[in-house]
C-alpha cells in the first residue's frame, strides 16, 4: 500500500496538511496509551525496527528537548541513531550544508533532524537530498526535519504544542483561546503557532510583550489571514487589567542577549513585563493552565519555579508529549506507519506556475505611429515594451529599464524612453523599444513578466501592432542572478555563501515571501540594486 508520508520533509508546520496532523495526533494518542500501559506487542507495530535504517542527527545549535526526545524516540524505534559532532565537523572548515549532507546521504542514512541558526536550511536540504537521492539512487528520498532554524519555525515543538492542547481541550477543535507570553520576536516556537492553530476551528490569540519582543508583523498577519482574533497586550500587567484572561498561557524564554546593548540596559524593566507573580495568582481563573516550550532561565524563568508544584503546571506533560510525538514523526516519514492515512490527499499545495500571468490582449488600435507617437520615432518591426514600473520615480524606472536589458540581453538598436502614462498623467512610465527583434520566447516572457509586471508587450510588423500582450506579477521569481532574499540569517543569503539560489513565491498582490526563510519583500526587496 502507498504511504503518502514516506520520504517526507518537515521544514515547516504547514508541510503537513490539517489532515495530516490530525492523523498523527491519532496515531499518538493510540500509542501514548499503549506506552502508559506498557502493551509490548501492540507497541512493536509502531516500531521500524530495523538497524541499517539510519537516523542522524545534525544540532548546529544547542539543544535538549528536541534532541534527546529525537534520540529517544530513534532508540525506541530500534534503528541505527548516528550524530554529527557540528562544532567538530569540516563544516567549521568552510565546507557547504550540501555536501556535509549528500556525504551524510552517502551512508545509507535517511532521515535528519537539523537545528541551526540559518533560517530555511532544511527545505533548501529537502530539494538538494532529492536532486541526490536521484544521481545516486538512493533506495528512499530522504527526510529533513526541522529541529529550530533561527528565529524562523520549530515544526516538531508545534506538533507537540498542538496535541497536547488537543488533549487538554479533550480534542474538541471548535474554539481555542490562548495567550502568548515572552519574547515572540525571537520565538521560533511562537512563530509555528501562526499556522499551527488552524488545527481549531476560532482561535483568538493574545499577544502578550513589550514593543521590542513583539511578535513580528509578519506573523500577525498570517494569523489575521488564517481568521484569528489577535489582541496586543505590552505587559501581564496591562493583559491582567482586561479581566479576561486566556485559559492557557504559552510562555517563552526571553532572548534579551540577541538585541544588541540598548536592550541589553533594560533587560530587567523588559523581563518584569512578562514575567508570572505571585500577586496575579487570584486574578487568573481557577481552570487557567500554563506551557512553555522549556528550557527556562534558571535566574529568570518567565513561569517561576514557585509555580511547578501548582495545578497551572502543564509544561512538564507538554515536554514528555514530546517523545511520543517524534515517535510517530519518524515512524511515518520511515514508511512504518501511515499507509491507512485516508483522510486528505496531499500535502500542503505547491505553488503552481501558472500561464495567466500572461495575457494576449485584444487588438483595438493597430497603426504604430499612434500608439508610439510621444517623441520618439516609431518602429516598423520589432519589439516594443510599454507601461514599464508606472508611478515609480524616474530614478527607479531608468534603473529598472538598464536592469530589464542587462538580464534579458535587449542589446542592440533602438531606445528607451520615459514619458507620462497618457491614462494617468500625474505617473511616469518607461518603454523600451527594438526595432528587428521577434517575439520573446516563452521563458523570456516570464522572464520579463517578473521583471515588469505591469509591462504590455507589442509586437510589430509593417508599422502595425500585431500582437499584444499584459505581463501580471508571476507568482513565483526564481532564477534570476541578481534576486536575493533581505534576511541575512537566510539559508539563501549570499552572506552565507551556501550558493542556494534565491527564489520568491507570490502571497498578494506585489508581496513575495523567499522559498526558504519565508520573510516576506515587496516586490521592490527582491532585486539587488
Ligand atoms: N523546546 C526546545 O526546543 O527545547 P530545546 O532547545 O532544549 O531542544
């Protein structure tokens, strides 16, 4: 029977579907009973059980939950569990992720898990263990999974989050209350929760920190987008006043140290914001429960240790839902469970290349010298490109037409020319005209399309206008040498120097979020000047 989870990559919470995680949060449940009970036999159905299968994993970053759960759960499975000594590794050799991880590949193992500080690495791990996989036929493509990349997404943590919420709320998904609490500029594992949460059916979400820890606006919107109720509170001081207060608290560490020396001189006033006393106890309902990823500052734990002993402690069940969690995780992207899945049918959808980005218009007006009359000599064969970055300045749209012939190599004859859009005079717009040339080839057009969107496309023939078309944003940009993402934690930064080629897929209107890291650019961000 196909498993339509074997070989699976988790680079992100949205890589599996609702469905999908649902069924693992199935699967956990069955097996977090048959643990409690120790039901040997029905526990070696869940088990891969086979020492050549190999696991590995990669911590560029420190870790304890998430790695030792991972061990734990590779030790339950009875497979072969190996881990890279990073900071003894040739990857401090300047050596690339790719080739540290095609050598990994090369010894017959096939699942990752990988923490680092460089945001995307895992998908960009998943598209070069495929092209791998595939030169050196490999007998199954390999897993990544992400363990925390940066401050980008803790998939796996997510998954834990949500099942051990799912039992709290005795697996009732119609409506979720919760307050975030702490650094949720930095937390990884907050940022999950913007797609995560879509497991319930109303969510309403209170954002609990100071300005400078707030959660990024990014991510506000996407819990906007996925239909979340969000409220901003600066303090636990300011949220208590409301008198309406969340059923469960997710607290998280602060990471002050990461803000630079201004911040540095306020950590105590920051820290008092978000930290649980003692005197907000009687104003919290009596059902109120509390998470936290873990690990806390043992000097200033945003939950206080005063609080382990008292009915608000959820954290400890969260952190041993981890285990279990992972246990599944593995056996099903292993093949070992899964192949009964039949609730959905894929996972979360690519985005597509679509041919509509390009539209031949009608043709009204068919006589060049009306249409190009504007101070420049019309053309009696060849190219002409209009309406090129209207009502941008006429800096920008001079330095986006040498652009536009620098990658497209438009050398040659004829000219380019800004002038007034004659539909809006108060917008400035750019033309590129080339007597001679043909018709763009379709991968020039697309080219072209995300270059100058916006752009229409005239052919010409005998001084008619022969074909037209509309270029509309694309909804992907890739492939282009002068493109890079603007953050540099990104796996596909060039600071980075992992030669991971920038690409960009379109969420609305001109806004792009990069393949990798997800931080999203207007369309303007994409280009390197
Ligand atoms: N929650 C979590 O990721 O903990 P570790 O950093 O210890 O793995």
């Amino acid at each position: 029977m196909s498993n339509l989870f074997k070989g699976r990559s988790l680079a992100v919470i949205d890589d599996f579907s609702l469905d999908e995680r649902l069924f693992l949060f199935d699967k956990a449940k069955e097996l977090k009973k048959l643990l409690q009970e120790n039901n040997k036999s029905e526990l070696e159905k869940y088990r891969i059980n086979d020492s050549d299968f190999g696991v590995y994993e990669v911590f560029i970053e420190d870790s304890t939950r998430t790695k030792e759960s991972f061990k734990n759960a590779a030790e339950f499975h009875r497979v072969k569990l190996s881990n890279l000594e990073a900071n003894h590794s040739s990857i401090n050799k300047s050596e690339s992720f790719a080739d540290t991880f095609n050598t990994l590949c090369g010894y017959d193992n096939l699942v990752f898990i990988v923490r680092s500080k460089q945001e995307g690495l895992c998908r960009w791990l998943e598209e070069n263990g495929k092209l791998y996989a595939g030169r050196n036929r490999m007998k199954q493509t390999p897993s990544f999974i992400n363990a925390g990349d940066g401050k980008h997404e803790h998939p796996t943590q997510e998954l834990l989050d949500e099942f051990t919420f799912l039992e709290r709320n005795k697996w009732n998904r119609t409506s979720f209350h919760i307050a975030l609490v702490g650094d949720l500029y930095h937390g990884r594992t907050v940022h999950s929760k913007a797609d995560g949460l879509t497991i319930f059916k109303n969510v309403k979400i209170d954002l609990v920190a100071p300005r400078e820890l707030g959660m990024p606006e990014y991510y506000i919107d996407k819990m906007k987008d996925n239909g979340f109720e969000v409220n901003i509170f600066d303090s636990i001081d300011s949220y208590m006043e409301t008198g309406q207060t969340a059923p469960v608290w997710y607290f998280t560490r602060p990471q002050l140290e990461r803000m630079g020396d201004d911040i540095l001189k306020r950590q105590d006033e920051l820290r008092y914001k978000i930290i649980f006393r003692k005197e907000f106890l009687d104003k919290i309902p009596e059902d109120t429960i509390f998470y936290h990823p873990l690990p806390r500052h043992k000097l200033y734990p945003t939950i206080p240790t005063f609080l382990d002993t008292t009915p608000l402690n959820g954290w400890e069940e969260q952190s041993a839902n981890g285990m279990v969690i992972r246990i599944i995780l593995l056996g099903l992207v292993a093949g070992k469970i899964g192949s009964d899945y039949k609730y959905g049918e894929n996972g979360s959808a690519d985005t597509q290349d679509s041919e509509d980005f390009i539209e031949e218009l009608p043709l009204k007006e068919t006589i060049v010298t009306k249409d190009y009359a504007e101070g420049v000599k019309p053309i009696s064969n060849g190219l002409v490109i209009d309406h090129i970055c209207r009502g941008e300045s006429e800096k920008e749209i001079r330095e986006h037409l040498a652009r536009i012939i620098r990658v497209l190599e438009l050398y040659g004859k004829g000219g380019e020319w800004i002038s007034r859009s004659r539909s809006e005079q108060d917008k400035m717009k750019g033309m590129i005209f080339r007597p001679g040339l043909p018709e763009p080839g379709t991968k020039k057009m697309k080219q072209l399309a995300a270059l100058a969107p916006g752009c229409t496309v005239n052919i010409i023939n005998e001084r008619k206008v022969i074909k037209k078309l509309k270029l509309r944003m694309p909804p992907r940009i890739f492939n282009f040498p002068n493109i890079c993402c603007r953050n540099p934690d990104c796996i596909s930064h060039s600071s980075q120097g992992e030669n991971v080629p920038a690409e960009f897929n379109r969420i609305t209107g001109d806004k792009f979020r990069c393949k990798y890291c997800e931080k999203p650019h207007s369309f303007k961000e994409i280009w390197i000047q």
